[in-house]
C-alpha cells in the first residue's frame, strides 16, 4: 500500500466528519468539507481549513446511514471515479443499499470507526479522535483493490486499525458492545429526572461513568436503534429477562 492519500472530499459536517477532517489536513491531505446545513458546512472548512477538491480520490460520506440514498446519487455523479466510504454504525442496510446501484459495490467501502464523542458537532471534532482506535471494514467480495487501499490509506493517516468483518457480523458485535450499552446508560438516566438534588450530589464516580453516553445525541441514537433493530430485539428480551 502507498503512503499518501492526496484528496478527500467528506459529505456531513458533524463530529465525526469533521474529526476525520481535521485529522487528515495533519497529514497533508486536501480536504473539502460538504453538508446541507450551509453554516455547518462554513464552520467545518473553517476548523479543517478546507479547499476545493475536484475529483477526489476518496469520498467519505459522513452523514446519517437514512440520509445516504438521497445523497449517493448525486455524489456519484458529481464524483463518477471516486472510491466511497460511509462511516455509519450499521452495516447490513448500508450494504443492501450499495448492491442495489450497479457496479457500485467496487468501488464502494462499508466502514465504521469505533470512535466518538457524547457531543455531537463540528466544534467538537478531535483530530486525534481515532488515534489507537479500531475501524471496521465490510468489504464486498468484488471490491477493486484500489479502492480498499484508499480506503485502508485513510484509516492508516487517522491512526486507526482496520478489522474487517461481514456486515451481518459486524451489526452483531455493535448491537452488544455499543447499542446495547447506549439504550442503558439512557434508560438509567431517565429514572434519576426528578431526583433531588441533595441525593445527587451523594453520587459518585460509578453513576457519571454509567450515565456518561446518555448526552449523546438522541435522534441519531433513535435512528442506530432502528436500523439495527432485528439484532438487539433478543439483547434487551435477554435483559429484561436477566
């Protein structure tokens, strides 16, 4: 694999859009930032120091997994010899989608970095955000080379370790070690509303740390939830039950 990705253009200013921004420009990428929020998008290329990149080697589509068929097209059309990656955390509605568009799965890599804030938003984006971190891959069985070695280029710059894994498998480990732990830091959370505030002073360190992700942001947790519903439909049954 070669050393050096040139240029990135990322669709969706959040966090984690942005964070792989940021973390690119360090290692001398050119990197332009796009969102449909005109202002999100102005804030991210402040931050990220963002130009305009024509034909990109590499398109990071950055936005929530539903937004993706309204704004896969375009991309690709604007985009017509780039390799993509998206970077949501469900994988098997993603890959479905992709095989639905012709040819597209050659050029097209499934990925989710194992990596976030319980603060949303470009002005919480880290550069070191990924650093030491693993980044899952779910590549198609006819996906060029080419484009997984842009892909594993982008994940070597950001510090992160690739594991590859089949999209249903991968659904399966993040449905018990991250959704799972996500609906009970919330539904902890949510029985302390009203709690006195003298009792609450008493807490100590193993309550912050439980109810820590319960600030994450709550329409994209009500659209992971739903997406990975049918795995975590017998975890929280087994919970319940436990």
């Amino acid at each position: 694999m070669s050393t050096q990705l040139l240029s990135v253009r990322i669709v969706g200013s959040g966090l984690i859009g942005t964070s792989i921004g940021l973390g690119l420009v360090q290692q001398g990428v050119a990197v332009q930032m796009v969102d449909a929020d005109p202002k999100a998008q102005s804030l991210a290329n402040d931050l990220v120091g963002g130009v305009e990149v024509v034909d990109p080697e590499l398109v990071v589509l950055a936005m929530p997994t539903s937004q993706l068929s309204a704004v896969i097209d375009r991309e690709i059309q604007l985009n017509p010899e780039s390799t993509f990656i998206d970077v949501g955390s469900v994988k098997n509605e993603v890959v479905l989608h992709v095989e639905s568009i012709s040819g597209l799965s050659r050029r097209f890599v499934p990925t989710h970095p194992m990596a976030g804030r319980e603060i949303g938003g470009a002005s919480s984006a880290r550069a070191d955000l990924f650093q030491g971190r693993s980044w899952i891959l779910t590549p198609s069985a006819d996906l060029q080379p080419q484009s997984k070695d842009l892909a594993l280029k982008l994940i070597a710059h950001l510090g992160a370790s690739p594991i590859e894994l089949s999209a249903t498998d991968h659904d399966q480990a993040v449905a018990k070690i991250s959704h799972l732990p996500q609906i009970a830091a919330s539904l902890i959370a949510k029985q302390l509303t009203g709690t006195t505030a003298a009792w609450m002073e008493l807490a100590g360190q193993g309550l912050r740390d439980t109810t820590r992700i319960a600030g994450s942001d709550e329409s994209l947790w009500k659209e992971i939830i739903y997406s990975n519903r049918t795995e975590l439909k017998q975890l929280l049954i087994n919970l319940q039950n436990d």
